[in-house]
C-alpha cells in the first residue's frame, strides 16, 4: 500500500494520467519499468522500507519518466537497428550514449519535479546496494549509466558538465559511505 500512494503522488506531480501497473517482486534487484505499450514497474519487495519517503518518491518518479518518456519504446527500436548492424561499432557506441542520455534526462527531470537532488542521491545509492550489478534486458531502471557520474550530476544540477568542488565533495563522500 506504501507504495501505491507513493505511486500515486508521483504520477499527480508528474501530471501522468495513463495507467502503470505496480507489481512487488521478491526477485527483482532494483526498480524497472518493463513493458512497451502497457507499462509496469517493478519494485523489490522490501525496499521501500529501506527508503524515506522522499527518498521513495524520487526513485519511483525517475522510473515513471521512463514511462512518461517512453525509453523502453526508443531502447527497443535501437535493439532492432543494433541487430540489423550488428557488424558496425558505432551503432554499439551509440546504444550506450543513449543508455546514458536516457538516465541522465530522468535525473534531471526528478529533480527539477521534486527539488530533493539529496534524497534522490541518496535513494539512488540506497537501491544500488539492494541489488548491486543485476541488469534486466528491455527494462529501464534506476542503477544504469555510470554511478559517479550520475550522483554527481545530481547533486551538482549541472547536466553534461563536470561537478563543481562541493558537489562532487559530496558525491564522493555519498558514494564511500555507501560501500561501508
């Protein structure tokens, strides 16, 4: 029920209407969206009592602007191109940027729709360490792109930039204490 209302909330902030079916599994490692036309996000048991609410929010607004997004439809369009050429390693390449453009944006788009950057960080690296390195083909997640990076990003509100002392301060300082 916890994370009904949550889910709730954060599709009335984002203004999303459409439907997202929220399904609890105790094999997930991370939370996901998986689906192209009827999307559904997929939480691990549990975790929502590892996180604060605002924590819980900001993780579950990131997922549901994969949806509002449609990065699974785009992801899913690229795996047909990247078969097609599969001999061609700038087709690869481009897979990765894209993986990496699509975290990038959600990031941003959490924290400009919940202006927390500290809760979402946190809750970020809160999921990491429930299920660190799981990756689910055709599923859009929280954990993808490159940890650092994305923390510091976050924190630094600064896209496409490297952080500035403070920020990348306290990225760092996040991201050792999460390996304690």
């Amino acid at each position: 029920p916890v994370e009904s209302q949550a889910l709730a909330r954060v599709q009335a902030r984002l203004g999303w209407r459409g439907p997202i079916r929220l399904l609890l599994s105790p094999t997930a490692a991370e939370p996901l969206v998986w689906g192209l036309w009827r999307p559904q996000l997929v939480l691990p048991t549990g975790m929502a009592g590892r996180l604060t609410a605002e924590e819980l929010e900001a993780v579950l607004a990131h997922e549901v602007l994969h949806v509002v997004r449609r990065d699974n439809l785009t992801a899913s369009v690229h795996r047909v191109i990247a078969s097609v050429f599969w001999f061609c390693p700038p087709v690869w390449w481009i897979e990765r940027r894209l993986l990496e453009e699509r975290e990038r944006a959600c990031d941003e788009g959490v924290v400009e729709a919940t202006g927390t950057p500290e809760a979402y960080a946190s809750g970020v690296l809160k999921v990491c360490r429930f299920g660190v390195g799981v990756a689910v083909p055709g599923a859009a997640g929280v954990s993808g792109s490159s940890l650092r990076r994305r923390v510091e990003g976050i924190m630094s509100q600064q896209w496409g930039r490297p952080a500035a002392g403070a920020a990348r301060l306290a990225a760092s300082s996040a991201l050792r204490r999460s390996t304690v």
